[in-house]
C-alpha cells in the first residue's frame, strides 16, 4: 500500500528503510528520497516508525537484547554411537534398545528359516 503517493513511496519502501537502520521519519524520508510536497504522508511514517521502534524494543525486553552472534564449536564425535550392555541392564538408557536386543528379539523361537516351497 502506498505511504506517499506524491512521491510513490509504499509501506515496503518504509520498512525497508527502518530494517537498514532509519530510527526517525526524518531518516526515512532522507533514505526514500522524499521531495516537499503535500505532507499528508507525514504522519502515516511519523506512527510506522513508532511502531517498529516498539516492536524492536519489545524483542529486546523478551530475549533479553539484541543475540549477539557467537561461533558454536565443534563436538568431536562420538565413540559408540550405542551405549553398552552394561548401561542398558542399569537401566541408564531406558529409552534405547541395542541392536543385539533386537536381533535376538526376532530370532527366538527360530528353529531354521522356512524356505519356499
């Protein structure tokens, strides 16, 4: 939707302005290449500016600022991707079951594999 239509600036011009740093209508207006004319745009850009500074600002409260950015080392990988016996029969990985666990699970009661006829 147009914001200034004197100077065919649209909201999406606005925004753009403010994500690239545009605190105050006056910036937008320099950053939009805004000339004089009738001013009925003024106030539109006066409360769109309002509103993303309180957006941003209630960002920053709800995290806690602005993330700074910070390298995430790298895990060396693990050793055994499956926990051993030991651990299972404690009962410290309930969750898991080891692959010998499931093997045996499918061949109790196997006498021979049954072949086609």
């Amino acid at each position: 939707m147009y914001v200034c239509i004197c100077n065919a600036v649209t909201e999406d011009d606005v925004h753009g302005c403010m994500a690239s740093g545009c605190q105050t209508a006056k910036d937008v207006k320099a950053a939009c290449g805004f000339k004089p004319a009738c001013g009925l745009c003024t106030k539109r850009i006066h409360t769109m500016v309002s509103e993303y500074r309180t957006a941003s600002e209630l960002a920053d409260a709800l995290t806690g600022g602005p993330a700074a950015l910070t390298a995430v080392p790298d895990q060396p990988a693990p050793d055994r991707l499956v926990p051993d016996r030991a651990a299972c029969d404690r009962g410290a990985v309930p969750d898991q079951i080891l692959p010998e666990q499931i093997i045996a699970e499918n061949t109790e009661g196997d006498a021979a594999p049954q072949t086609a006829a």
